[in-house]
C-alpha cells in the first residue's frame, strides 16, 4: 500500500507567536530620530511658550546640523522637504501624544478646535479621491458580467446589436 503525502502534516508549523512576531515586524512603529525629537521639541516651545507657529525656514536655521539641506531654487514649493517627511513621521508615531499642524510651510500644536479642523481638513481633502477610486474600481470590477438589459432599458438578446457582457478594457496597451 502506498502512503499518500499530506501537505499539512509536512507543511511546516506556524504557531500563534510566529503569526505575532510577523505581525508586529510588519507593523513595527519606527522611533523617533533625534532630528525628530529636536524638530517637536522646537514646535512645541514655539507654539506653547511663544504661542505662534514655526516657519519652515526658522526650522531649517535653528537645525541644519542635523542634516536639513535648503533648496534656494525660486521654483521650488517645498525648500526642505525632509522637514515634511519628519513632520509626518512625527504625526504618525506613538512616541508623543502631540500632532504638529501644517500649513502654507508653518507648523504648530494647536488647541482642541484647531487639531480637529486640521483633521477634518484632511478628510475633506481625501474624502472625493476616494469616492472616485471605489466608483473607478466597482466599474472596472463590472468586466465580463452578463447583461440582460441595455442602457436604454430593452431586453439583450441575438437580435439586439448590444453587447451581451461587460467590456470595461480596451483591447490595446496604449501608454507605452
């Protein structure tokens, strides 16, 4: 007789910890740099003890030793965009209880009201991109599915000159 092979008994044993430990490296918040910290710490004494807000230039001035680079090009939006990188960094940790506020290359910690408006701001912004992804993707997902009625509400069948399925691609690969 022979013995048939089962994949699961010879497929090796992940356990509940493995799954954990894949988990938490995938998910592994990374800690603040000291850049970063120095950063918050600047924005933190500006908005709670000068209660204003922090230039991106005065950042840059007050910590160009720790490796801020400043574009002077007149053409450029962002003269240091790995200030941006740190501020969102900075938002995205758990390591502070803090979330700078950015605005026109300005940043603070603001009030309860002024958080919240930062934040519903960003929503506002995202809230049309992603109801035009998810109506995109339910109409590419459409392909291939049977139609039974035309657009102009009569009944698909061989005499009709409509397409009996979906096509939601072209036949041909344009951008190249």
């Amino acid at each position: 007789m022979v013995e048939q092979l089962d994949l699961f008994l010879e497929s090796e044993k992940v356990t509940e910890n493995d799954l954990q430990d894949m988990f938490d490296k995938k998910h592994k918040e990374n800690k603040l740099t000291p850049r970063q910290w120095a950063l918050l710490n600047l924005v933190k004494q500006n908005s709670f003890i000068g209660k204003r807000k922090t230039s991106q230039r005065e950042i840059y001035d007050a910590l160009k030793d720790y490796g801020y680079e400043w574009n002077d090009d007149e053409k450029a939006h962002d003269h240091c965009s790995a200030i941006w990188n740190d501020i969102k960094d900075i938002n995205l940790s758990y390591q502070t209880d803090k979330l700078i506020i950015s605005k026109n290359f300005e940043y603070w910690i603001g009030d309860m009201e002024e958080t919240q408006e930062f934040i519903n701001k960003l929503w506002n912004d995202l809230e049309p991109r992603l109801m035009r992804y998810w109506a995109y993707l339910k109409k590419v997902e459409r392909d291939g599915q049977c139609q039974t009625i035309d657009r102009k509400g009569n009944v698909i069948d061989e005499d009709s000159k409509a397409r009996a399925f979906i096509e939601s691609y072209g036949k041909e690969r344009i951008s190249d």
